[in-house]
C-alpha cells in the first residue's frame, strides 16, 4: 500500500490512557491514515432502493474510498450478499489485484442458515435467500480478480487466501461467535500492515453481538479500535494494527 496505516505518535491527549474502541470523525482518519483525502471522490453504483442486508450510501463510500486511497492491492470480505461493495471496489480501486469473498453457499441460504457451525442471528436469517450472491459484480469486466468462496466463514482457513488482503472487512453473521471467528481468521491472514474493518457496530438492540466482540478486542495490545462517527455518523469499525512485525 501507499499509505503505512498506522496510528498517529504519539497518541493525541485525549486518547491517552484510553481503553476501548475511540471514536473518531472524517477529519480524524485521515489523521489515522496520513493522506487519505477526507474530500477524495468516489463514483458508487447502487440500486435506486437499499435493501436491509447493505451498508448506508455513505457508509459504502467510505469503505471504497479508504481502499482506492490507501492503495491497497488485496482485499477480502465476509459477508458478499449481492456484490454491491465488490461492484464498487472493482469501478473505483485501480491498484486491486486481488479479492476474495466469502458466503454461505445456496443450500445453507435456502434452509435460513440451518447446519451453519454456530448459530447465525434473527437478522441475517431473514435476508438469506433474499437475493443472488454476487450478482452485481458477475459480468464486470474485471471480475477475473475476485475469488468467489462459498463457504461457512468459520469453517475457512488460511488456505483460502491465496493473497495477503492488505484491508479485510467483516460483514457477515452479527452473532458474537461468528464475529470473534471472522476476526480471528482475519486476523491470521492480514497482511502486516494492514487494516481489518467491521461493520454493525453499537447496534446493541438489533445485532448485540459485534459490539461484544469489538470491544473484547479493543483490549488487545495488539490493535488499536476506531468508530467512525459523529461526523459521518456510520457503524464502521476500523482497526490498525499497533507495530506489526515484517
């Protein structure tokens, strides 16, 4: 990547002796990541109507504009549902050359998640079987850079990433266990540096599971937890590895 997507030192004040997940707005990530253009355009493509199961317009904005700036070449997901967030990577991220993405495969969906390893939550149950994997991206023209995996995501290995995804972001099952497990995978194959990122975090009503797990992880020395908000107010996580080894 162009950009080193490491944490500011030392740690502005108002982060000092803070233990959590920090919130932080537009203005403060491009502090996190020196560069990124707050401003920086992007074009999305997206249907004239959001469906449950997506992420908000600016919330997919920012995910595609901090990939095309960073510059990254790889980058993976869980979590493909229609392809919306591939379909704009691929119209937007020049320098890609790899993405792997990762769902359940069909007959997993039909049955609402039913013979999944750990049980999947009330929401996504709800939306599987609700539209064609990847459909949005199947035709694109640069479609022969994305590895299309349709697999249990708590079942995959680091044999399933035959590129080191340099940002990896986890939008799968909102369950605790399914979030702790996408995250330890992640974790496993993140190139060094690099940037892992979920999305649904603080939705403590509806998918009380991300939160749990995200802010375990912020008591890992090992990574440092950012929430966008206040200023785009998104449910994006965005976590920078603290010194990562070469």
């Amino acid at each position: 990547m162009r950009i080193i997507p490491r944490p500011q030192n030392p740690v502005p004040q108002k982060w000092m002796n803070f233990h959590g997940v920090r919130t932080i707005n537009i203005n403060e990530l491009a502090q996190i990541l020196p560069g990124y253009p707050p401003l920086g355009e992007v074009q999305l493509t997206v249907p004239a109507i959001m469906i449950p199961g997506h992420m908000t317009m600016i919330e997919l904005a920012v995910l595609v504009s901090i990939v095309r700036y960073t510059g990254a070449t790889s980058f993976a997901q869980i979590g493909t549902f229609d392809g919306i967030t591939v379909r704009n990577l691929l119209d937007n991220c020049p320098d890609l050359q790899s993405i792997v993405t990762v769902d359940l495969p069909n007959d997993q969906h039909l049955a609402k998640g039913s013979g999944t390893v750990y049980s999947t939550d009330m929401f996504n149950a709800s939306i599987m079987n609700y539209v064609d994997i990847g459909f949005r991206f199947r035709n694109h023209p640069r479609v022969g850079i994305v590895r299309d995996i349709r697999k249990d995501s708590a079942k995959l290995t680091p044999e399933d990433f035959p590129v080191k995804p340099e940002i990896f972001f986890i939008d799968g099952s909102h369950t605790y266990d399914y979030c702790a497990s996408d995250t330890r995978i992640a974790h496993q194959v993140l190139a060094k540096p690099g940037i892992l990122l979920w999305h649904d975090f603080d939705k403590i009503n509806d998918l009380p599971g991300v939160t749990r797990a995200l802010t375990e992880l912020a008591d890992d020395p090992y990574y440092t937890l950012y929430w966008l908000t206040d200023f785009p107010e998104t449910s994006l996580v965005i976590g920078i590895q603290n010194n990562p080894p070469g």
